[in-house]
C-alpha cells in the first residue's frame, strides 16, 4: 500500500461455486410445447426465412419459468457476444424480474437457427401510465428503473448481428408497440441499430442523452503510475489523506469472502450509505419497494460467482466506509458507497475509494467503472466517460403519435416546472 498504510485484507475460503438451478434445459421450441419437468406451456415461436432456406426462430418468452430455463444457455451466449457485461447477465436481470419488475409483463425475444440460441432481446411490456400521460403499454429493458442497470442492450452472437436484427425489427414491426430503450450506451452494439432498422419501416426514433458514465482506465497500470496519471493536486491530496489516515488509527481494509461476511458487510454498507445521506438530500439507491431483496439476493449469487467487491474500512476497529461493487470480466464496476460522518475530516470516502483502485489493479483488472453519474469527485479520478441515451422507437401507427406527442408534452411541463424554480432561486 502507498505510504506504509497498514491494511490487512481479511482471508478467507474460496466462495462456493454456484450450482445450476432446478431446471433441465428446453430444447428448441415449435408452435406450443410443454416442458414435462415444469408442466409448462412455452409460447409460439414466429419464423423468418432465409432466402437460403436457413430460418431464424424468434420466440417470445412471456414466464417466469421459460425465463429460468435460460440460465445456461443465456451465460454462453453473454460471452460469445460483444456486450458482455455485469448488468446484462442472466443473475442480474433475472432478479431485477423477481423483486422490481411490478405490474411489467415479460416478453423476452430469443432468437434461434436450428434449435441454436442466436441471441436475446431482454424486453418487458410496462403498463400504461395516466400519471405519465401514456395510455398505452411499451415495451422496455429487463433492469430498467433506479436499480441502476448500466448498458442495457440486446445480446446477440457474434458473426449472426445483421441477420438477428432484421428478423427482431420484422418481429416488432409486427407487433407495432413503443419502445422505450433507457440506460443505452450512446454507442451502442444493437440497440441503436435496432431503431434504425425500424426507422426504415417507417417508425419515428427519438435519441436523448440522459446520462454519464465516468471511467478509469487501468489496463497495465500499477497503482503509483496509474496516480501518476491524475491532477497533481488531486494526486497530492490521495497521498497526504493516506498518510494521514494511517498515522491516526489502525486500519483494517475487509473485503467479504464468505457468506456470513457478505451478510454482516452488506448490512454495515446499507447503514454507512444511509449515515453517508442523513439530513442531505437523500439517495434512492436503497430505497424503494424491493430494492434492498434485489441486493440481498444478487450479492449472494455475485459471492458464489466470484464477482462481489463488497469492502469496509474500518478505524480502530468501528467500521467508518464502505464500498459495494462488482468484479465481472476485467471490470470492476463500482455501484456505491457509504460512510460515517464522524469521519468526515479524515475523508474515508476518498480513501476507501483510493484502496479499492489499488485493489481493482493488484487482481488485474483493465477498467474501474464508476457507472452513471456525473458527480464531480468521480472526474478527479476519471479520464473518459461514457454517454448514456434513452432510445424511444414509435411505430407508424396511432398509438405511436400519441405516445410521441405525450412524451412532448411531459418533456413541456418539465421545462415549465424548472424556469419557476430558477426564477425563485435567482430572487432568493
């Protein structure tokens, strides 16, 4: 560690490797079919033909129990494609389902050749919103909402992008719903290319950036020449609140490797985070129905993957941070943070997040992502940063020049909402 700083990074035994769940993997579906196992009635699948005679299958999965039996075949699909990441796997967005879908009805899109899984539009239909002005239902992304799903997209093989893409906007172009595609990357893989297909049909498309992504780039870096690569002040301030910390308390730096240390750590962060907002204008990371279950659960399975970073630093032994984060790929992903105030002065956010750097470079990792959000301190660390756009796709149709002009008059009554306030402001 920099500066002599003492911190001894409990150790424990290797998480235990997940098992497969309860479910036997379906094989390709024709028309209706039923899984014995379950006693399921999978739904019909519509075909696309080839002028090879090749076709693609694309199925609509519109269960919970079609969902499950995805599991394996969704995780060889996730590497096999160009966008691979944390937010888009089956164990993310599977829970997402369990705990935070609402009154969403799932309408997850596989596309097949020959019984092989091509690839997934991870889609649910939301039901309409008079408080949004929307009368209608839409279509959007499994994660969608204030869990934070980063790069949402479409998951599809690698070598079959173009052939998938034609059959999945022939299939929507079909069923003529709205979509609403949120927590896109601005360059994405599919996404964006999806609605330009459906642009050709005639639907009108809609791009707003809503949202960035700061990152680090830490690829062959160790941790004094990726500080080299910072502000010199910022570089000085690390190094003199390093110093500092370590020449004031003992400091211990436990990163959860066991199951009753998840449950105790993610316990100790929900209590630092909301210590962290007290009295502030709070965050809504860990508030809403469903939202702490979500968290219990995917940091149990994230444990048995081997991708939970879930961090504490303690001061004389009285827990002061604590980070929560994923290690997926050569990502570490940091999701969020939390602190005592007590500590404030020796600035324990800034610290903790300087170790888990140091951390994320000593096991390897080519990228630390801070996610969405343009929080000042996340640019003294940063170089890049990612944009983040909401696709909205509206079909040729009456349906789509309504939701079209309702989404124009929310995007109005916002606008009017905020010049008051900046008027009220300006005269205080």
């Amino acid at each position: 560690m920099v500066d002599k700083l003492d911190t001894r990074v409990k150790e424990a035994a290797a998480p235990p490797v997940l098992q497969p769940p309860p479910y036997r993997t379906a094989g390709p579906v024709q028309g209706y079919g039923q899984d014995a196992s379950l006693g399921l009635m999978l739904p019909r699948s519509r075909t696309f033909a080839r002028a090879d005679g090749d076709a693609l299958e694309v199925e609509s999965i519109e269960d919970v129990a079609g969902f499950a039996l995805l599991r394996p075949e969704w995780a060889e699909l996730l590497q096999a494609s160009d966008v691979d990441c944390l937010f888009l796997s089956w164990e993310w967005l599977f829970t997402w389902w369990k705990h935070l879908a609402g009154a969403r009805r799932l309408q997850l899109l596989t596309v097949r050749r020959g019984g092989r899984l091509l690839a997934i539009a991870p889609l649910a239909r939301r039901p309409p919103q008079p408080e949004r002005l929307l009368p209608f239902s839409v279509l959007e992304f499994l994660g969608t909402g204030i869990v934070g799903s980063d790069y949402l997209d479409l998951v599809i093989r690698r070598g079959a992008e173009d052939e998938v893409l034609r059959a999945l906007a022939a299939h929507l172009d079909e069923r003529r719903l709205v979509l609403e595609l949120r927590q896109v990357k601005a360059a994405s893989r599919f996404a964006s290319r999806l609605a330009a297909l459906l642009q050709k049909d005639g639907w009108v498309t809609d791009q707003t950036i809503t949202d960035v992504c700061p990152y680090l780039d830490i690829a062959g870096h160790s941790w004094e020449s990726y500080l080299g690569r910072v502000g010199p002040a910022h570089r000085q301030n690390v190094r003199r609140r390093l110093r500092r910390i370590a020449g004031s308390f003992a400091v211990d730096f436990e990163q959860a490797r066991s199951e009753s240390e998840r449950q105790a750590y993610l316990a100790l962060f929900v209590d630092l985070h909301r210590k962290r907002w007290s009295g502030r204008q709070g965050s809504e990371a860990l508030s809403g129905a469903g939202i702490m279950e979500f968290h219990e659960e995917f940091s149990r399975l994230a444990l048995q993957r081997g991708w939970l970073r879930l961090y504490v630093l303690r001061l004389e032994r009285a827990p002061a941070a604590s980070i929560y984060g994923f290690r997926y790929g050569r990502v570490f992903y940091f999701y969020q943070s939390g602190f005592d105030p007590r500590y404030r002065e020796y600035s324990v956010g800034l610290v903790t997040m300087a170790l888990t750097i140091q951390s994320a470079i000593g096991e390897g990792a080519s990228e630390y992502d801070m996610l969405h959000g343009d929080e000042g301190y996340k640019f003294l660390w940063a170089r890049g940063g990612r944009d983040l756009v909401r696709l909205d796709c509206y079909p040729p149709n009456a349906r789509g020049v309504l939701c079209r002009q309702a989404a124009g008059l929310r995007r109005g009554v916002k606008q009017a909402v905020r010049w008051p306030r900046r008027l009220l402001g300006a005269g205080a």
